[in-house]
C-alpha cells in the first residue's frame, strides 16, 4: 500500500532578486510502503521527499491536466531548481512554466536530498538502485500519490534527461510532451563511464572508507571524486574568460572544493554515480511517441557532440526534435541544462505544439 504522509511545508524558499514574483517552493513527502528494487532487496517503507509549486488544475473529467514533473542530476535535489537562472526565468508571471498556469512537482530521486538514501543509517546496506528503480519511484509519486494520470510536461537536466526517456518509453501516455536536457540515450560507456568509475574508485580507495562503515568522512576520497565532478561539469571557454590568470584559478578552486564538500556523503556519492550502470533507452526509442524536444549543448564535456548519437538516434523519434545549442561565452558546458534562457524559446514551441 503506497500513501502519501504528512504535508510539512513549514518554509517558503524565496528566490533571491525576485522576491516580488517568488514561487512558494512548498516541501511534501510520499511514503511508499514495501517497495521492491530491480536488484531484489526491497525496503519496508520508501520515502520520496518533493517540491511542488502552483496548484493543480482539474480538467472537466475531474482530471488533473497542467502537472509538468522536473527531474535533477545526479547529487542534487528538487530544490536545486530554486536557482535564479532557473525559476527566475520560468517560474515568474507570464513566464513558460508560470506557476498560476502549471503545477510543477520536482522529486528528491532515491539517495537524494531529502529522501531515502545510504546515510539514513544503512549505509553501503542500503539497497543497490539503478535508474530503473528512481523512475519507478518518480511514477508511484505523480499516479498513486499525487494522482495524476497524465502529465502536461517531464523535463530533466542531466540524471533527469535521462530518466524523461526512460518514462517517453515506459509508459508512452503518461505525458503529453518530453523536453530531456543535457544526455544521450545510450548506454552511458567511454570517457562518460570511465570518469564516472575513477570517482568512485577515489572513494573506495580510501582506507578512511572503511568499507562504508566510516566514522568520519573519507576525506581524500571524496576530494578526488569532487574533483572528478567539477572537470566533468566545466567548459573551456565561459572558465578561462572568467578564470584568465592561475591565480584567479587558484582563488576559484579554493572557494569551490569545500563548499562542495560541505554536508556531502561519500555513500550516498557513491551509489548515485553508480545508479547509470543499467541505463540503456537506445533499443527502444521508437516507443516514444510524446512530442520531445531534446536539447544538448556543444561545450558539454559528459555529452560531446562529436561522438555523433544525436545524429543516429534523433530520427528514430516520432515526434522529436534535437537541438544543440553551440558553445558561446553564454553557456555553461553540461550546466547549461539550468541556465534556462538559452533553451527556453525551444520549451515554449513544445508546449505549443503539444497542446
């Protein structure tokens, strides 16, 4: 039985330099009860910690038609999407995703943020879950705890671009339109793997680790996966126009690597990197019958355009539609799947031309 706990929402996030149009960022949690993984371990109570924004809007059949579900990345949360150039360009009146138009749901993923995770206390115990089991959770939220049967929108950035192929593909009527930003739809293999399994490598290789059973953070280990993270997210041009001399280099490095650090788990680091093991949509995409806009940006290091998926795989989707937005002092390497006004005209036509 799956059912839906308390509704705490003791604080509105504002959104800095927009205090006057602000969405009320409001925190719920879905308890989902006896909830099996792929792996066959299974936890006797599953909680997924989300956000909502805006309110739900009920068709003339009772049904709710303007939800639009919004997926993070790998280590982040929900609330990542409080960002400014995020919510300040969509989530404002008038904008493409206004909150009095749209309900916006946006799930803390299994071993994210608030939800379930390795550092509740089972640590390296916790069981092993792939995206299969994050987008399995993300459906039991939207149907049986927020019931809604069909979503106006899925769009995810990075992790969440991943998994908005995986729903087009599970369940092709679910959603009336995909808009999956920064990823490929293959198997996640090459340098995209293997940066992937050095971070993790840092973390085992760490005698601090201790197998999982740390009592204090495996420091080195965590540093060296950090690491590993801010190459993966970087891009050449916008860091050395913002970064022209090693020290302001140095200066930057300093500041970012323990703010980073800061509250990070290094169990919960490692099963979120390793949760893309199983991640594969390629064999199936003709499935994918929903409008989908798909967006990639050409400085992203995790997703390089020259390796050519795009052009192989976009046409084997119905209703799809690629885009690669090239490299300028404007972009933000695989971080420009938030700087939503260089991509937000594309979501717009979406909208549009799933209506």
């Amino acid at each position: 039985m799956r059912w839906i706990s308390a509704l705490a929402a003791a604080l509105v996030v504002t959104l800095a330099g927009a205090a006057e149009a602000a969405p009320e960022f409001q925190p719920h949690e879905f308890l989902i009860k006896d909830f099996h993984f792929r792996s066959g371990e299974n936890l006797a109570e599953l909680k997924i910690h989300y956000w909502t924004v805006g309110t739900p809007h009920r068709d003339a059949h009772g049904q709710i038609d303007n939800a639009v579900l919004i997926l993070h990345g790998t280590g982040g949360t929900g609330r990542q999407f409080t960002a400014p150039q995020f919510a300040d360009v969509l989530m404002v009146p008038g904008g493409v995703l206004d909150p009095a138009k749209y309900f916006l749901i946006m799930p803390d993923d299994i071993g994210h943020g608030g939800s379930s995770k390795p550092s509740d206390g089972l640590r390296m115990r916790f069981p092993k879950y792939d995206y299969g089991d994050m987008v399995e959770a993300e459906h039991a939220l939207v149907t049986e705890g927020l019931g809604v049967n069909r979503l106006r929108l899925v769009m995810g950035t990075s992790m969440g671009c991943m998994h908005s192929f995986m729903w087009g593909e599970a369940w092709p009527e679910a959603a009336r339109a995909l808009m999956p930003l920064a990823c490929l739809p293959i198997e996640i293999a090459g340098r995209n793997r293997l940066w992937r399994q050095m971070a993790m490598d840092s973390i085992t290789a760490d005698p601090a680790w201790a197998g999982g059973d740390y009592s204090q953070e495996p420091a080195q280990g965590l540093r060296g996966a950090e690491n590993l993270l801010i190459i993966a997210g970087a891009t050449p041009l916008p860091l050395q126009l913002e970064l022209p001399t090693g020290e302001k280099v140095k200066a930057w490095y300093e500041a970012q690597l323990p703010a980073r650090l800061n509250g990070l788990d290094a169990n919960d680091l490692l099963y979120a990197i390793a949760a893309s093991r199983t991640y594969d949509p390629s064999k199936d995409l003709e499935k994918i019958t929903a409008p989908i806009t798909w967006v990639n940006s050409a400085d992203d290091f995790i997703n390089p355009p020259e390796l050519g998926v795009a052009e192989k795989m976009a046409p084997r989707l119905t209703n799809g539609r690629f885009v690669l937005i090239p490299t300028s002092p404007k972009t933000h390497g695989h971080g420009t799947h938030t700087w939503a006004a260089l991509w937000q005209d594309e979501l717009a036509a979406l909208l549009k031309r799933s209506e």
